[in-house]
C-alpha cells in the first residue's frame, strides 16, 4: 500500500527547496499555498490510488509487441486516459498551447508520485513532456500549431529518437540520414533503438522526434538535424492522415520497468518516413540538450519517487513482521523486526537518504524555474548555472540512491525480499534502469566535473559552498546540542568538498584530464552527501519537532549527518589520491 | 565466455591465505604443489566448458513444478552427473565413506568456480556438503553407514529444511513436530520453506535434514531436534523402498537463480513423515551449526564467484564496444570504453574488490583447516576463533561485493546491461540472494559484533588487529614509494577499526547492547575493507610485478588502498557516533 507523502513534498517544496520564492513572481501571481497544496494532494490520490496499483500487471505481463503493434498492460490505458483528463500532461507546458504553466518545481513534485506509482508508467508522460519543450523553443509555427495542442494536452504522445546500435554515449557516431524532398519535408531513413515508448496503444498518434543527419552535413556532432516524424501524418483539418513509413520492429527483454515497452524502431524502409525539420539544419543537437537537461532532473525523480516507495514497502513489512526478540521490548513474545537496531538503522538510512535526493532534485527544479523568471542578465546566469551544477548531481546521487534503497528493502524483507510476489525485488529491478538512461551516472560525473566546475572561472561551485557553510552557521547558531553536532559534520564535509573542487580545477587548469576524470564518480557522491546533508539540516532548522513528520525530519538529518557525513573525508582523499592506479591500469590486462 | 582464474586462485591459496602451512600437515601429506595446481585448473576446466555455458538456459527455464516432480533445466541433470563423476562431491568428506579428505581451502576454490559458472547450479551440491558434515559428525553410525555412501559419491543430494513461515532468521519460533514411533523411528509433520533442492530430478533420492519438535520438548531452541528424512526409503540392501510423505508442494518464483528450485516441502500430510533422529533428542540446534558456519562461508564464495564472473563480462564488454575518444588514445575514430577513466575505474574496483574478498573467504578457509590439524589445545582454540571471526565477514562482506561488482557490470554495460540477453542483469539477479539466505548480513553483523569481538574476553581480536599492523610494517619496510603508501593507508585502517573495536567492547562491557547493535553493519563493512585491504597489500609484497597478472595484482591493492581504505575513518565515526539518531527513532513514526 503505497501512501503519497505529501506533508514531506510540501514541507521540502515550500521550507529547504524555495517555492515560496518561485510563488513571489508575478508570472505565479494565480499560485496561492492552498492550490499548491491541493495540486500535490491530489497528485498523491491519483499516484497512490490510479497508478501505484498498475504496477505489479505492468511488471508481470509487460508490454506486447503483436504485427507491429504494441498492447500496454491491462488497465494501463485507462490509467492513462484518466491521468490526462485530470489535467496532468500539461502542468508545465506554455499556456498559449493549453499548458498550465506551472512551476518546474511543481511538476517534479508531481513526477515523484507517479513514479512511486509506476516508473514505467510515468517514464512515458516524461518523453512527451520533453517533445513539448523541443517544439516550443524550436519548432516553425505551423509545427507548433499542428502539434502542440495535441501534445500538451496528452491527445498524442512523444518520444526521443537518439539512439543507435553503434551510438549510444557518443552521438558523433549517429548514422540515421535525413534526405531533402523538395518540399520542405524530409526523408528520413535508419533505425534507433531502445526508444522509450516509441509504439503504444495510449494515444491515436504518436510524435517522434529523431535525430538524423543530411547529406552534406558535416561529420560529428555538427551535422546532426532533429525532426518530427510523426506515426500518422496530420491532414490539414487536424484528422490523422496515412500511415508514416516509421515502424517498431522490436520491444526489448528487460530487467525491469516492463510495462514500458522499449522499442527498436525503424524508419524509411518502404520509401522513407516523412519528417519536418525542427531547428535549423545540423543544429539538432542543441535542440535535444533542451530536453536533455530537463530529462535528466525527471529521471533523477524517478530514484527518489522509487526509493520512497521501496522504503515505505520495507517500514511496513518491518512492522508487521516479527522475528527475535529485540532488547529493551517490553512483555512476551517476538519483537517487529522494526525494533532491531540494525533494522531500524536500515530504514532510518532508507529514509534520510530519500529525502536527501528529494531535497537535491526540488532544489535543481527551483534553479531552473529562477533561471527563467528573473529578469536580470547576472541572476539569469547565476540560477542557469545553479541548474547546470545541479543537474547532474540530481540525476546520479538520486538514482544511486535508489537503487541502493531498493535493495536495502529487498534485504529488510529476508527471504521474503527475492520472492518476486513480495513486490520489493520488482522496485529495485524497476530502479536499476535510471543509472543508465538519460546519460549514464559515469557520464553525469564527467559532466560535473569539466563543464560545471569550470562554470565562471570555478566562481559559481565557489560560492555554491558558501551558501552551504550559511547552513552550518546556521545549525551553530541553533544553540542546541544535536545542531552543534550537525553543524560540525557538516563544516567537514564542506571542508572536504572544497578541497576536492580546488584540486580539481587545479587538475583541470593543468591539463590533467585524465586524473581529473578518474575521481569523477566518487566527487560526485561527495558532493551529493554534502549537498543533500547540508538541506536535511536546513529542513530540521526548521521543524519544531513537535509532530512525528518534524521527529523524522530531525532524526533524518541527525541520522545522516553521524553516518552519511562522516564518509565525506574518504571520498576525497579518493577523488585527489585516487587517480594514479587508475591510470596506470591498462584493462586488457585481465584479459592476458 | 568465462575463464577460470586460475592463477590468482593459486596464488591466493598459496601466498596469501596460507595454504603451504595447511600442506605441511602430515594429514595432507599427498597433497603436492603439482596436484594442487592440477585439481584447481581442471575445476577451472570444468567450471568454465561445463557449468558456466548452463546458466542462461537455467535462468530462461528455471526449474519447474509439475505434480510433485521437479525438472530441472534442460542439460542440468548431465552437466551435475559428470560433476559428480569427476568427483567433485567428495573434495572434503571424510576418507572413511568415500572422501578425498582435502583441504577446505581447495573445497572453497573450488566451489568459487562452480559459482562463477553458476550460483544457481552450485547451491544445490553445498547442500548435500552440509549434510554430510552433519551426519559425519552427529549421526549414528547406521545412518552413516546407510547414507553417507551415497551422499559422499553424489549419488543422492542433501537438503537442510529450517525455515517456516512464522520462523526465519529466530528458529524459536519453529512449529514442525516428530513423534517418536516407538520402534526408534520417527514420524514428522509440518510444512518448511525456502529448502533449496527440496526436490528436483538430479538423484533417485534427496536426503532431507529437517529440524523439528518432539511433543515433550522444552519451548525455545533448546526443543528442537533434528532428523533425517529420505524421500525415499531405503532397503537393508541399500536399495530403495517406500516412497517416504515429504513432498514439494510449491516452487518459489525468485529474482535469480531460477534453475535452483526453491520449494514448499510439506511432511506428513499422509500420516507422517518416517524419520531417524541425529544426534540427541533436543539438541539438534547444535547439529544444524555445525552445517551453518560452514555453510555460511560457502555462501560467501558465491559472492566471489560470481563477482569474478561479472568483471570478467564487463571487462570484455569494456574492450570491444567503443564509444567517444578517450583523453590521450592515438590515432582516430571512437576508443574502447575501456580506455574511459570512469570505466578504466569502475572496472578496476570491481577486480580489487573480487580479489579482496576471495583472500577473506579463503583465510577463512585456511583458519577452518588450521583447526582441524593442529593439535594443542591453544592452537586449535586460536585457530578455531579465528575461523568464527572471519566467517561472518567472509559472508557479509562477499556477498555485498557480489551484489556491488554485479551492478557495477549492469552499469559498465550501459543500455545493453539492461537488457536481459546481455547477461550482466542476471548475474545481478544471482547475486542478490547471497546476502539474504544462510543469516541475512545483518544477522552476520550481529554475530560478530556480539559474539567474535568478545572472543577470549577480547584479546583474539586484538591479537587480529596486530597480525594486520605486520602487514603495514612489511610494507613500510618494502622502502618502495608505492609500498609507503600503501602501508600509511593501511595503518589509518587498522587505527580506525583498533578505536571501532574497543568502543564496542566497551559498549558491550556495559551493556549498551543497542548502542552496540546499532553500527554493527558499518563496523563489518570497515573490518571487511581493512582486512580485505591487507591481503591485498600481502599479496601485493610477494608480487615482482615482472608478469601481468602480477602487474595487476600490485595495481589492485594500490586502488583499494587509495580509494577504498581512506573510507574506514566514516565508517567509524558512524560505529562510534551514529547509535543515538538510530536509537531514537521510532519506525512508527513513518506509518503514522
């Protein structure tokens, strides 16, 4: 039984991520408290009661490909129909195409609970959403007024034609090709795998964007278009017209995430799919970084929205499950395995860490709304580059950490955990997925590492750690015991983290990539602990500790900040200390 | 394509974990350098042409329940026949029936290999291994006479049957009950759950060892027995007879390891089940434990073989897929992601951290042949506390890094890794089951914390720690730059775990069993990584570097050393200081 945790969505919203400061622009002026809240609420009812039981069919039977054609699971497009009536598909489009343009931060909200409900539910909604910003920042205004109606209210669905077999990390290596037709049209001719929700039966059509190079277009990255290839094309009037020559020739086997169907998807092999330029010609790439980053934070939210949900599937097996005798349990009998300690730190880990990811994603989702809604040149680049250092961070520490949360509940369930009808080893073969997709979490290191450290001269990651340095003087300030406590962890971490961001850029300045780049991964989970513990201490400042829900907000920040914090000096001695057997290491020795 | 590591096996078993002081023995006085090199190379042979070959079949068929009968996966049945005729079953088992008495060291790497080739397949012959044990050292000499034959050859397999719904990890709860028959027989009665090889079509009989109540016994553990119950009985000739009411009602529907069949046995649903007694009425705990702890450690060997088999797949996958231009690779076109210092990293862990826990789990190995061989009284009292200390840390620490390498193959993989047909999702799959089954990790923490540490009122492991700080002072004496680095890392370790230990010999002195509990998890993982980090660096002292296995082998210790050992500072913080916030909190809180 999956419940919404709206009092921690609106808590972090509102207390550690800023929305308050999103609500004071005029561009909200409509936003008042009480609509957030019943935004959030209703969210949860729907997640909760609509979509967290689709799952387990999802899981069990998948999705089918049958001729060319892909049947959801049972119940899946009723969900679906339903989720878009209710509005759902377009609460953060523009509203001149019937969006409701609300805050970014509000919509990740959102995206959290229905992934709690179903990650391969809610992956699909996140393609579309992603259409939706490619074509209302670059699309001609005729491709616009065909498509984004439709889009935005959730009529007709999206998807994100990038991969090849041969192109994945690297799009240099893109072979699609794209052929003028004369007619302003295209054809476009190639296949792309692994496109999520590229055939379905939710919406009547389908809208396609795919990435694909001219003839004359320059070699790499630089030649490489982006079109909208729709599955049907659209007659004058807005009807559906004939069948597009784009068709899904395979849905693959996966881990997890079953219900969405994960297609192979091939195109122009009766003539040529019929596609629309969007952009200008090889620009393609920029067009698709403008959905990129915003996908990133959505598949961050799906860690933590699957992390709650495997905590609370844990909590409540732990409770109810009796097994030993825990000490200090008073009376008779055996103990909820809840009362053990190393259970209880199990789950005290699950939750913090759940919350911390929360915090850093909210937190990315305030960068980008800021970033588009001040109006002067240095606090545009400032919140930009706020969410540029974010991003990364918010898509690889959450899906991380949810996949380790996942497994921690596989493993609080005993051998109940690897009994798939439990339901916990689907959540964490369900999770396993976001560390990959959307750039992998390796590539997301890298990331941060050389383009968002250097951003500004090193200034922004500079002052990013004196705003966390406010928090800790902040929790001095307190004047309570367990504040001091966390106040000082936290100053290390701090501390830690700066030492390794100087060595870096020194690093970086010098020229020594490679070094640099083989303590990526371990700075970016020093990073994200001190990040996320930093806003767990920012939201116990704030919490009374008067009601269960502030108690666990404390002990989540207690918790992390005497267990998680403590991992930060380790890390960077990694991260400066690690590099040289690294590069000394030539794999195809273990193949000698 | 799997090959079996034969040359780090060896090494390891020679150089490392002791195996030349285990040959010294007169006991083991046939057992030649040559002969050791033959035996590990040809389970090497047969692990990777015969067994390895077997686990996708078994993972797509899984083992099947049909009225009563299990069949297993296509091909099994043979591949275990010629195992057993390669006598394998009998590494261990006493002479007397039939065994090859050798080391448990050579039973350990070799049950790595059968791991590394299949977990699923290798889990049912460590059954009939604990059997054996049981019967060799508890049953009547008729029964020995009767069954270990049989079991020792692999004619017929073993089964242990604890588990029950109500009772898991706390077997107080046991309801299964025996009645004495009156002829020295008895009948038993109850369903068990989660028994491995419950049944299945390898053997025309299963030998079931099955703890249960007598009416009259005391409530608690110390009213269990335990039995042994065939699934068919069996003749004075030897022959079989009546078919025996134990019967598989069910077969678990897991995450991985889907060859092995996991079943619902029900006994006496036909008037009882006939079983003989082992051991003393009442005692059959102590009977079970002696299967456990070496049971516990043969699970641990799963998390190295199949973490080996992970590294290997991800490492040949790293070589041949290419994508994007590694900084400093010559020439043109796109580098084998092997050359990415994020992978050239990832890939490197997981090598150091396979290679780390295999010298635990054959130390371990090593401690248990040490007491069985020497004959004073002080050196067995050693060495048998030795073996207890490094068994929970063999499991827990090996079955996380198996799970850990496992991922870290999913993500070296990319899109492909989850894709089931890849093969890196279900080693994943595999290796989940290891920390659970056998005491889950947590239970593995609890025991050492509670009842290792406490060892001869303590001294045994502080004795330990001085053994590991003549690791670090070899190092320091090597007078190579590489070799002082190592050891300065290695003696903070050994700093770091000396504090952990005396703080929660302190908390347990004074009764702070909560407090003590509460980091029992963090204190196995730093044992794991200072003890793991040591063997590297042994390893690594007796390593000219001149080949290259002996080249990666210095490398390995050099990564775990600078990025894994600098994490045991936070992973004593949090023994030390993390007890409160876990203390504190309620899980209720969170269903509230």
């Amino acid at each position: 039984m999956f419940r919404a945790p709206v009092g921690d969505i609106l808590f972090t919203l509102k207390s550690v991520a800023g929305l308050t400061d999103v609500m004071a622009f005029p561009a909200h002026g409509e936003l008042s408290d009480d609509l957030v809240d019943a935004i959030i609420e209703e969210a949860g009812r729907f997640a909760a009661e609509e979509i967290a039981p689709l799952n387990e069919i999802g899981d069990r039977q998948g999705a089918v490909l049958n001729d060319g054609a892909v049947t959801t699971p049972p119940g899946w497009k009723e969900a679906y129909l339903r989720w878009r009536e209710g509005g759902w598909n377009s609460v953060i489009s523009e509203p001149e195409f019937g969006g409701q343009g609300l805050p970014t931060m509000l919509h990740v909200a959102a995206m959290e609970l229905w992934n709690s409900g179903s990650m391969a539910f809610a992956i699909g909604p996140t393609l579309t959403i992603g259409a939706i910003e490619a074509l209302e920042k670059h699309a001609s205004p005729q491709l616009q007024e065909t498509y984004l109606p439709k889009l935005v209210s959730g009529e007709w669905m999206g998807t994100m034609n990038l991969t090849e077999p041969q192109a994945g990390s690297d799009l240099n290596a893109l072979k699609a090709r794209a052929e003028r037709a004369g007619d302003g049209t295209y054809r476009i001719f190639g296949q792309k795998i692994f496109i999520t929700y590229g055939e379905h039966d939710f919406t009547d059509n389908i809208v396609h964007l795919v990435l694909a190079r001219l003839p004359d277009a320059p070699a790499g990255t630089r030649g490489i278009s982006l079109f909208l290839v729709p599955k049907f094309l659209v007659n004058e009037d807005g009807s559906l017209g004939a069948r597009n020559d784009a068709r899904c020739t395979g849905v693959e086997h996966k881990l997890g995430i079953h219900g969405s169907p994960t297609c192979t998807m091939s195109y122009g092999d009766e003539g040529g799919a019929v596609g629309w330029l969007i952009g200008e010609e090889n620009r393609g790439l920029a067009c698709m970084f403008t959905m990129m980053n915003n996908a990133r934070l959505a598949v961050g939210i799906q860690g933590v929205g699957v992390a709650e949900r495997a905590m609370q599937h844990a909590a409540n097996y732990a409770l109810e499950r009796r097994q030993g005798r825990a000490a200090g349990d008073a009376g008779e009998g055996m103990s909820p395995i809840a009362h053990h300690p190393d259970v209880k730190r199990t789950l005290l880990t699950m939750r913090a860490l759940t919350q911390a990811a929360r915090a850093i994603c909210y937190s990315n989702a305030h960068a980008i709304d800021m970033a588009g809604l001040v109006d002067d040149e240095g606090s545009r680049r400032y919140w930009s580059e706020r969410a540029g250092l974010l991003t990364p961070i918010a898509k690889a520490f959450s899906t991380d950490i949810g996949v380790e949360v996942a497994s921690m509940g596989v493993q609080v369930h005993g051998g109940m955990g690897y009994i798939e009808e439990t339901g916990a080893a689907r959540l964490l073969r369900d999770a396993r997925i976001a560390p990959i997709y959307e750039g992998t979490n390796g590539i997301q290191a890298i990331d941060l590492v050389t383009r968002k450290l250097p951003l500004s001269g090193g200034e922004h990651i500079r002052g990013f750690l004196a705003e966390l340095g406010e928090i800790a003087t902040s929790a001095r300030g307190a004047n309570r015991a367990e504040f001091a406590r966390m106040a000082e962890r936290l100053e290390n971490s701090i501390a830690d983290l700066r030492e390794a961001v100087e060595w870096l850029l020194a690093a970086l300045g010098e020229g020594r990539m490679s070094e640099a780049l083989a303590g990526a991964t371990p700075f970016l989970r020093l990073a994200g602990l001190t990040l996320g513990g930093a806003l767990l201490i920012k939201g116990a400042l704030r919490s009374s500790g008067d009601s269960p829900a502030e108690r666990l907000r404390l002990l989540a920040a207690r918790h992390f900040a005497d267990s998680h914090l403590p991992l930060t000096g380790g890390l960077a001695a990694d991260v400066m200390g690690g590099a040289d057997a690294v590069t000394d290491f030539d794999v195809s020795l273990i193949a000698s």
